[in-house]
C-alpha cells in the first residue's frame, strides 16, 4: 500500500472510531480531535483547538489528570474516570485511556486520550441487573407454577385449580376460570376467586355472549378497560360485571379446547406486560396439558386400554404416558425416570400353586407396588411377571434410587394370595431421561438391560443403565435376602 493511501486509511481509521479520541500535547493543549469528540463534548473541534484539556473536566478531575500527563511522559499508559462539562451545561461522566503519542525520533511528544461516555454504560449495566433481577423473579414464579401444577397427591382437577389461584395471586385480578367451546355454547369448566354468583362449574352460556369466543382464532385478547371505544359495543358486555378481562387460548389435541381466563370488576391501568403474558401463556399449556392427560385418560378407560388381569396400564397406555412424559419434559426441562421391574423366581408361585395363585399372587404384588407411587407416576405391566414405572419429576438419580428403595421396602411385608402368605422379591432395572437418553424406546431397552444386571448381581436389588462398569462389590442396591416363598 503506497504511503499516502497508509496515511488516509490510519486518518480514516481516527476519524471513524466511536469514541472520542483527542491529542493534546504536554502542556494539556487540544490539537486534535475526532468526530466523536463533537458529540461528547457538544463542542466543534475549530472551537476546542488550542484550548486546555483541564477546561473541559470538573475541577476535582485536574490532579488526576496532570498526573495522568507525568505518566504517560515517561512512556507508560494510564486509565482513570473524569467528568466532562458539556457544552449545554451537563456533567458527563467519562472512562479514559492514555497513552504516549510519539515524534518520529521516539520521543513522547503528546498525549492520546480515548474518552467513553459511560453513562449510556451505566444505565446499560443497570438495566442488566434490573434484566437479571426480572429473570430471577420470572424464574421463582415459574418454579411456584411448577410446583403448583405438580402438586403431589392432588387429582389433576384440582391442579387446575391450583394453577388458577395461583394466577389471582400473582396478578392481582378477581376471578380466574376456564371455559370449553361446545359448538355455539361456552360451557364454564372450572372457576377461582370472587366470581358473584355468576359463573359456576358447569355454567352455560352463548357463544355470542361469552368474551372467550374471541380467543377461538387468536391465543390471547387483552382488555385493561371495557369502557375504551373499541368494546362499548361488545354483546358480553351488556350486562357483565367484568372491567377487565384477559384470555388465552387453550389448545387440546389438534384444536382449541377453550380459554383460560383473568378477570376483575375494576379496570386495569395498562395491558399485561410482557412476563406477565408470558407466564400466563405457561399457565395455559399446564391446564392444557392436564386437560388432555384427562381426556386421554377417559379415552383410554373407554377402550379398556389396561391389563386385564391387574387393572394396571398395559403397553398401549404406557406408549400414551410416556411420550406425554418425554413432551412434557422438553418443554418444563424436568427428567424422568423408566424402571423396567421382574418379580424374581415368579414361576415357581406358578409351577407350585398352579396358575390361579399366581394370577391373584400378581394382582397382589400390582397393588403393593402401585401403592408406593405418586399420583403423577404409571405403573404399567407389560405380562407375565414384568411391571414398568414411569416416574416422572426427576432431577437427579438418586430420586430414581429413593422410589426403588420404596419399593423394595414395601415389598418386605408378606402378601395375601388365595389364602397364603408370599414374599416377593424384586429386580429392578432403571434407565433416566434425559441423561441415559431422550428416546422412550431406547430407554426401555436400557433399563430392560440394568434388570437383568441385577438379576445377574443375585436379584432383589435394583441397577442404573451403564452400572456394568461398576464394581459389582460397591452396589448399594441390594436389599436383605428373603425366601423366594413363605407358605
């Protein structure tokens, strides 16, 4: 690159930083400045040519910068904080850096100084910690929401309801409740909070009158005030009691199933922010999810899709559970848990007691081991002998290790079986999602392998998937060693 065009690049290169660059030479004079230097300082640099640097900082930022000057003489940087007196009378505070501006023979002849407005930077930073502090809150009532939806020992109706006073808390409105589209009628499913008297479980109303109508096509309608133009003429306002309302639409299956609704008898000064609308969309998928988890539920009940010998889910259903578990894993980044169980040396109840036995010795054993579940866990049995459990809600693996710890205990008491008395004694092979993997069938085929790794262990234990590279010696897992059968 020939020299001239060297020396208009390295000119362009000053001209076009962002910051305020300035030279000024050893007795604290402007010589040069550039074009950011206008805008921080609010004057033009003809005006500012010549003058003295200490001209334009606060009196208290002299001394540090003559001694900013004696440093960078010796050929050192420095970085230090001032204050700049803009021309329109406001102080700017500045972050700067120094350093040595030298003649062709190595001299130092002047200063270079980068002048950053930190304001912008401060508020910047300001607003990250109020970004963070909003995230940590969203964060801590997404965690309430969790916890409430998956309330333990709950029924999913009232998870529901959980779900809406917990939004009457954390919004502030009067009523919560969920509506179901039935065609031209809205039919009011659940309801929380001070409704009056008019709304109630299984109220029905008119498509035409109803709010929720409006969310059949869109996912949300928001309205902080009825009395605004746009809705003095709404049909479900003429003799509502509502004067703020907002819905979100609830999606079951392939289509809208209805809304989830907040409403108050007072106006709302401004719409829902933004985190607001957000976690009540998230409110919306958990009802929605637990609306579907029942209507699966019932369409399963009414193809008798359960293992007819013990009442239990058989394959078909834990299919529908388990890739409900995966999706619902996705997307709360909950895990889960896959134990694949065998009812060690069963055949010899069979080959002993004849088959009726073992058929009521099975159902017996279904019952213990569902009796040691939690309502949002499945317990399926796959035939003969083999029983599988979904237990959902797991962080870490030993919430997998504590439930077959229950298990086994639970199996220590003796069962009742057409008049005697058995011990039962478990294998049990556990696979976890996401960590082992995130597809249900090869999790299955895993923890299908860690069952019969503590088969191969002596039995009456349980295994994780991969536990094969363990040493056998350090298996905490065992449990005491019982009788196959006490008669």
């Amino acid at each position: 690159m020939e020299e001239n065009v060297l020396r208009a690049a390295r000119a362009s290169m000053y001209e076009e930083i962002p910051d305020a660059v300035v030279l000024w030479d050893l007795e604290g004079r402007l010589m040069s400045a550039n074009a950011a230097t206008e805008m921080l300082s609010g004057y033009t640099r003809s005006e500012m040519n010549g003058t003295r640097i200490i001209d334009y900082v606060l009196r208290s930022d002299v001394e540090r910068i003559v001694r900013a000057v004696r440093t960078i003489a010796t050929g050192r940087t420095d970085s230090f904080s001032a204050h700049m007196r803009h021309r329109d009378g406001r102080t700017v505070p500045i972050e700067c850096k120094a350093f040595p501006a030298r003649a062709p023979d190595g001299t130092v002849a002047g200063v270079f100084t980068r002048l950053r407005d930190v304001v912008e930077l401060r508020a910047a930073e300001e607003q990250v910690t109020l970004n963070q502090r909003a995230i940590e809150e969203q964060s801590e009532r997404i965690r309430r929401l969790f916890l409430t939806a998956a309330s333990r020992g709950e029924s999913n109706e009232q998870q529901i309801d959980n779900v809406l006073r917990l939004g009457l808390e954390l919004f502030g409105f009067d009523c919560a409740y969920i509506s179901r589209f039935d065609g031209e009628r809205v039919v009011i499913r659940n309801v929380a909070g001070d409704a009056g008297g008019s709304l109630f479980p299984g109220a029905i109303f008119r498509a035409e009158t109803a709010l929720s109508r409006h969310v059949r096509e869109n996912s949300t309608l928001s309205i902080p005030d009825f009395d605004a133009p746009e809705w003095k003429d709404e049909s479900a306002n003429a003799h509502g009691v509502w004067r703020a309302f907002f819905a979100a639409q609830l999606v079951v299956g392939k289509g809208p199933f209805g809304a989830l609704i907040f409403a108050s008898r007072k106006p709302r000064s401004a719409r829902l922010d933004a985190r607001d609308s957000d976690l009540i969309g998230l409110m919306a998928l958990f009802v929605a999810s637990v609306i579907e988890r029942i209507a699966a539920d019932e369409r399963i009940r009414e193809l008798a899709f359960t293992d007819a010998l013990t009442g239990l889910p058989n394959r078909v259903l834990w299919a529908d559970r388990s890739a409900l578990a995966v999706a619902t894993a996705k997307r709360y980044g909950q895990g889960f848990a896959v134990m694949y169980i065998d009812i060690d040396l069963f055949k010899s109840v069979n080959d002993a007691f004849g088959h009726h036995v073992g058929d009521e010795f099975l159902r017996a054993a279904a019952a213990r081991l569902r009796s040691t579940l939690r309502e949002s866990d499945t317990l399926a049995r796959f035939g003969g002998d083999e029983f599988v459990i979904l237990q959902t809600m797991v962080s870490k693996p030993s919430d997998a290790s504590d439930l077959a710890r229950k298990v086994t205990a639970a199996m220590q008491r003796p069962i009742q079986a057409a008049g005697r008395e058995f011990t039962i004694r478990l294998s049990i092979g556990i696979a976890l999602y996401p960590a082992d993997s995130t597809d249900v069938e090869t999790l299955m085929q895993l923890a299908d392998e860690a069952l019969y790794l503590a088969k191969a262990r002596g039995r009456n234990r349980w295994c994780f998937a991969g536990e094969e590279r363990k040493d056998p010696s350090r298996d905490g897992s065992a449990v005491p060693s019982l009788p196959e059968v006490a008669e």
